[in-house]
C-alpha cells in the first residue's frame, strides 16, 4: 500500500490529460451505440437463415433471436470489461507530488503494478515536452525528470499544464532543500553545543 | 450437450468478469492514493463494476431463453 511518510503534505496529484482517456474511450463508445441500435433495430428485419436449422439438429431446438440478443450482450460485456480497464488505468496511473518526494504509480498491465518515487533532493533537471496540435490548444505534454539516482528518468505522460507543475516541483525542491540546510545547520550547531 | 454449450459460452464472461473484479480490487487498495482520490476512484470503479454485472445478467437470462 502506498503510505506517506510523517508530515508529509500532498501537493498534487497529477494523471493524464482527460482528454487521453476519453479518446481511447471513444471508439469503444461508438462500438457499443452501434450495437445498442442493431439489438433494436435487428427483431424488426430478422428472419431465420437457412444453415440455422442444420445446426438446431445437432443442438436441439434454440431461439436464433435471442442468441442473437445473447451474443450482442457478450459483446457488450467485453466493450464494458475494455472501457474499465481503461478507466482503471487512467486512475491509478498518477503522479504524486509531495513537499518531500515525488511518486509514480502506474498499472502495467491487469497482472502488475509499478510504483517509484524520487526525494526533491536528487532531481537534476526538469524539462517539459508538449507536442502536437492537440496538445497544444489542449495545454497537455510530457514533463521528465533527470535524477542522480539509478533511475535517471521520471517521466510524467501527458499530463495537464506541465509549465505549472514544473514550476511547482522547482519551488517544492527549493523549500525542501532550504528545509534540509536548516535542519543541518541545526543539528550542526547542536553538535557543538554539547562539546 | 445444450447445457455443456451453455456452459462453454457462458463460463469465458464469468471468468472475465471475477478477474477484472477482484484483479482491480486489489490493486485499487494497494495503490490507494491520499485523501479524497481514493474515494472518487472506489465509485468510479463501483459502477463499472455493477454495470458489468447487470450486462452479465442480461446475457445469461437471454442465454436461458434461447435453450428454453
């Protein structure tokens, strides 16, 4: 379970534009209205087709209208499972920015998960990718961090106003480090204190 | 031989449907976010997972009505 550290503070959590999910929705949106209107339409023109009866001596008696109804369901069900699955992965794909550190979480796959994080103090650089007409009138792209660590790159996909979420991880990392000289100095000083 | 039919055509639903169910479940406790997130994404996820069950409920009573 993802679990904050002691006074750490939420500063926002970013996930793709919505835009992304609603594209990737679309085609299955249109899939599914298609079919909607073929179940309603189709009763009205059905008759039964020939080769159904070679097959009804095999299986018995069945009524072709309604496994008609039965598959176009199943269909159905499946465009259903696609479009969670993709609601999933839009919602716990997300990036967390807090005054400490910033987390990725991300959902590769049904079967596997990745989550990383990276504290303010090792980020390098950070720069910001926004390509694309739609990204452009839509103000969405990719902004990546370069670490000192082992993992060198952080890459936010696609996300809303990137120009302002790196202004935000630029101001986070200046408070935390000035947090973090403080803290030293005092500790420092402490030190001395007790000699 | 109608009812192993059934089966074989309704059984691949119910198995999605368990695996989509319980696979997201558990990832949605474990990648819980902080604060309100978690509760936004719980009721996103709850109506997707209620429609999907009313889909499968629809399918099977057609299912029934053909082999009846």
């Amino acid at each position: 379970m993802l679990e904050l550290n002691k006074k750490e503070e939420v500063k926002t959590i970013k996930r793709r534009h919505i835009i992304i999910l609603k594209l990737e929705l679309l085609p299955l949106i249109g899939l599914a209205l298609a079919l909607i209107i073929f179940m309603i339409v189709f009763p009205f023109y059905f008759e039964v087709p020939e080769w159904f009866s070679v097959f009804e001596e095999y299986v018995g008696s069945l009524n072709p209208l309604f496994l008609i109804f039965f598959l176009s369901f199943a269909f159905l069900f499946v465009l259903w499972q696609i479009a969670f699955f993709l609601t999933a992965g839009y919602y716990l794909d997300a990036w967390i920015i807090t005054d400490q550190r910033t987390i990725h979480t991300e959902l590769n796959g049904l079967f596997s998960r990745y989550i990383s994080s990276i504290y303010h103090n090792r980020i390098q650089d950070v720069s910001v990718d926004v390509g694309g007409v739609l990204a452009t009138y839509l103000n969405y792209g990719n902004l990546q961090i370069q670490t000192a660590g082992k993992f060198r790159e952080f890459l936010f996909k696609q996300i809303p106003d990137p120009y302002e979420t790196k202004k935000l991880i630029m101001e986070v990392q200046r408070d935390f480090l000035k947090r973090r000289k403080k803290r030293s100095k005092k500790e420092k000083s402490d030190k001395y204190d007790d000699f | 031989m109608r009812l192993i039919i059934a089966v074989i055509l309704f059984l691949p639903l119910v198995t999605v449907y368990l695996v989509m169910r319980f696979t997201l479940d558990s990832h949605l406790t474990r990648i819980s976010l902080p604060g309100n997130f978690s509760n936004a994404n719980k009721k996103i996820f709850n109506i997707f997972q209620t429609g999907g069950a009313v889909i499968l409920l629809l399918a099977f009573v057609f299912l029934i009505l053909t082999l009846i």
